[in-house]
C-alpha cells in the first residue's frame, strides 16, 4: 500500500510499532532469527482450540513477512463463493476473476518459482515468471509415496528466486528462511515492496506503538493516529486516507480501542462484527524416518512438494466441507520452535538426544493445511487486561468445529499412508496445530453483516481502510500471503483512482 501511493505521489508515513530490520538482520542463526520473530506484546487466548500465535507475531519493519515461508498460493474460484456454492460460511464481494489481474501482477514483480506443467490445481492465471526450485534429498523421498498411491505433486510455488531478479540473488537452498533472507532470494518486503516505498518517498517512523485512530466529531472520517514513540510520549499523526494494517489480531484491537461518543463500541462497529470471524489453519504434521540420508536442513522452510489432490469441499465423499493440501519436505534445522527436536515434544534427555542424532540426517515431514470455517462467536474482544499505556489488550476466542476435525483426522490417515508408501520404517504425527490467522473486520456487500465494502473501506468510515487478511471472509486451504499482496494492489488501486472522493 505504502509502496504504491507513494509512487502515486502520494506522502505517506508508515508507523511500525518495532525496531528497523534490514536484511542485514538476517543471519542463518536460530538466535538471530529469534530476534526478528518476537513481540514484546503477545494477544491473551482462549476458547476450545486457542490459537498457538507462534510464528504470527513479528514486531520490527516488515512484521511477519520478514521470515515468511513464501508459500505463494491462490485462492480457488470456489472459496470466493463459499456460501452460495456450499450453504456454509460467507462469500466475498469478488469473484477470482475480478482478483486475477492482480494475482498475476504481483506474481510478476515480486518473482514466483513455479511448475506450470505439473500446477493442476492453480486456477487460470499467468505463467510463472521463474522456473520451480530444485527437488532435493528429502523432498525425492517423499514423492515416493505420493507417487505410489497415485497422488500428482508439483514443485511449490514460492515466492523465492530459482534465478537471479535485479540485485536479489537465487535462492541457495539453505533451509533458512525463518530467519529471513539476508540474500533477497526471498520476496521479503525488504527486498520488494518496502525497498520501492522508500525509493519513492515514503517515511517509515519505527518503535511507533499505534493506540487509537482518531476521528473528527461526527466520526464520519478518520483524521489521523495515535501512537507512542520508543520514549513513551503520546503522538499523533494526521492523514487524509488512514491504512490500518496491524495485523489480523491488532486490527480489531486498535479499532475497539478507538472507541468515541460517535461509536461507542469501536470504530467501524456499527455492524457489531470488528472481532468477529477469526479463522485459521488446522493443520496436521506427519513425520516418517527413512534409512536413507534424507538432508532435511536443506532446502526451503515452507517445503519442496506441494499438493492440493484433497482440496475439495465434496461432503457426501468425504463427510465434511472443505479440503486441505499438502506442503512436503520441510527444511528444519535440529532446534527451536520449528526444530527436528519438536517434532518428537514426547520426548526428553537421552532419548530425545538419540532421536535427533538419527532425525537430523533421515528425517521427511509432510503437513496438511486445512481450511476453517467462518464463526462469528470465534472473535477477539478487550480484555480486562491493559498495555503499558492503558489499553485493553486483545482477547481471542476460537474453536474448531466438528467438520474441522474430521478433515484434519482424514489428513492424518492419508499423510500416514503416504509416508508408509514412501518406505518410512518409523511413522508418527503430531499433536493438532493452527497456522495463520485471519478474519477480524471481513469484507462483504451488506454493510450490516461486514465490516468493509470490497475495496477494504470501512463501511461507517470510508476513508479508513483495512489491510492484510483481516478482511478475509473465507481462509481457504492455502497460505494467505499471495492473497493479502493481490487484495491489498486492488484495494490501492481503487483508492488511487478515487482518491478525490476517498480522501
């Protein structure tokens, strides 16, 4: 967003609430990876399935996406029209056609590795602009068994440089992408769309602990932000158009915070709905143990295979709505939260040691990503907790239904089958996990059952706008992150356009 208007010529002033990371941040360490991965201010959880938050907070320029995974998946025609097409969950006010063209824009700039030979899942689009990443050791294996029990794979799409792009290198394979990508090989916003704001103009003021947007008196615009600096003074900062991108949690958080007499129960609320529809990834991890060398410190965190054979939403076929893919050979180093050793948390000491002996060298791992369905009680609310300036922290509430459950048991069954095919002489899974959040003030046509129309305007206040996956009305079964990119282009193209009105 900030990229694109200040190419505009546009002035934009981004407020991060963490310190400056540049990619000379970026070390092939679990110490400093730490570092980029940390939040001083971690939402409270509850409900039946809390979610796990682990890697989803990031504090620090680029957030998140400093150290993502660059699994870069569409959406499928039919997550775009969940209700109509299924009778469950919510539409979005888009079709995948309306979304394509920035789909396809992105993918160009950024620089996607893809296989549009053996892609058969990905709905039309433009050819990848890079040639896939390399199969390497672990990943060989593991298609063994898919390729035993006749399921197709293809090679991940990932938005990490298979050839050189401009100053950023092709990636090296090194397994070492949660601590981000001092190369560039990965599409991290500081090689790409954080490079471009910059280069055009626009001011990033870091350390900027956002409270509250604010409003004039009929609370019909928003006229700037509150923030606090590294010192603890109170800011504030004025703008014509206010982008809120604080992440799925904090989105509603600030706009709860923001509270006044012309909305009383937050910002953008008049639907009731800021909170509401958080979703998830259920996910479901498989691992196997092979007398080969298997090298599973190499290559790529989000994995070398890729397969979406089980992305369907048949209820009568398999007893639940929805679908999952599959993401194979993962590249893990032996410790810390994504390590060889908590892939086995049953054990401790000697044995634990002896497993990682072994599992560091001839270690495959498989995980299915499955969606969830849109709940509205699943929300984050205020906590009776506060921050250190006052206000309430965030509380989350989510469960995964019955349907969830059985999907992620199917996953389980098959990812079994598909590593005993494969020639694992030891098979076992992990205990249920969440990956990504989204929902929060979702987008929609009714301006009573959403929070922003289908550019992300808030409905009570059109020229605030929601960023990231916040607004997604559905999760799909796929990492959001290519989405968020494609969302986030359309919306600013439109604000762009009609900046005369918005602004």
């Amino acid at each position: 967003m900030a990229a694109k208007l200040a190419q505009a010529g546009k002035k934009v002033v981004v407020l991060e609430a963490g310190r400056p990371v540049t990619t000379n941040f970026m070390w092939s360490s679990l110490i400093w990876g730490r570092r980029i991965h940390s939040t001083p201010l971690p939402p409270l959880t509850s409900g039946e399935e809390p979610l796990s938050l682990n890697l989803n907070f990031a504090w620090g320029t680029g957030g998140s996406a400093a150290h993502h995974f660059a699994c870069w998946f569409r959406l499928h025609e039919d997550d775009f029209t969940y209700k109509t097409t299924y009778g469950v969950g919510l539409d979005w006010p888009f079709t995948y056609t309306d979304l394509r063209p920035y789909y396809d824009q992105i993918q160009a700039e950024v620089g996607v590795s893809g296989d549009d030979d053996t892609d058969i899942w990905t709905p039309p689009h433009a050819p990848y602009p890079d040639p896939p990443l390399p199969i390497l050791a672990q990943g060989k294996t593991l298609k063994r068994g898919f390729d035993a029990l006749g399921i197709p794979t293809s090679p991940t799409p990932q938005a990490i440089l298979s050839r050189p792009k401009g100053e950023r290198a092709a990636c090296i394979l090194d397994g070492w992408c949660a601590a981000g990508c001092p190369i560039g090989a990965l599409a991290n916003p500081q090689v790409t769309y954080l490079r471009d704001a910059l280069l055009a103009g626009a001011t990033v003021i870091n350390d900027a602990y956002v409270t509250r947007v604010l409003t004039n008196a009929a609370g019909d615009r928003a006229i700037g932000v509150e923030f606090f600096d590294a010192a603890g003074a109170r800011q504030q900062v004025d703008g014509k158009v206010i982008a809120l991108g604080a992440y799925a949690i904090e989105n509603p958080r600030i706009l709860l915070n923001s509270a006044s007499s012309a909305h009383p129960h937050g910002l953008a609320n008049s639907s009731g709905l800021v909170g509401a529809y958080m979703m998830t990834h259920i996910g479901g991890q498989i691992f196997g143990l092979f007398k080969e060398e298997t090298k599973p410190y190499m290559g790529r965190t989000g994995g070398e295979l890729w397969s979406q054979a089980d992305y369907t939403s048949d209820e009568n076929r398999n007893g639940y709505i929805g679908g999952y893919q599959w993401l194979g050979a993962t590249a893990a180093k032996p410790n810390d939260l994504l390590g060889i050793c908590m892939m086995r948390p049953d054990l401790f000491g000697k044995p634990l040691d002896d497993f990682l002996k072994t599992a560091s060298h001839h270690l495959v791992s498989n995980t299915a990503l499955g969606n969830d369905l849109p709940v509205e009680a699943n929300r984050v609310t205020l906590s009776d907790q506060k921050d250190v300036h006052g206000f309430p922290l965030a509380q989350v509430t989510h469960g995964f239904g019955l349907n969830q459950i059985k999907m992620r048991e199917a996953a389980l069954k098959k990812g079994q089958e598909i590593m005993q095919a494969a020639g694992a002489y030891d098979v076992w899974t992990n205990p249920k996990a969440d990956q990504h959040i989204m929902g929060g003030a979702i987008m929609g046509g009714d301006a009573q059952a959403s929070v922003t129309d289908g550019f992300g305007q808030t409905h009570d206040v059109p020229n605030l706008v929601i960023l990231g996956s916040s607004v997604f009305p559905t999760s799909a079964a796929v990492n959001p992150t290519f989405t968020i990119h494609a969302v986030t282009l359309r919306t600013v193209e439109h604000v762009i356009a009609d900046w005369a009105n918005i602004a």
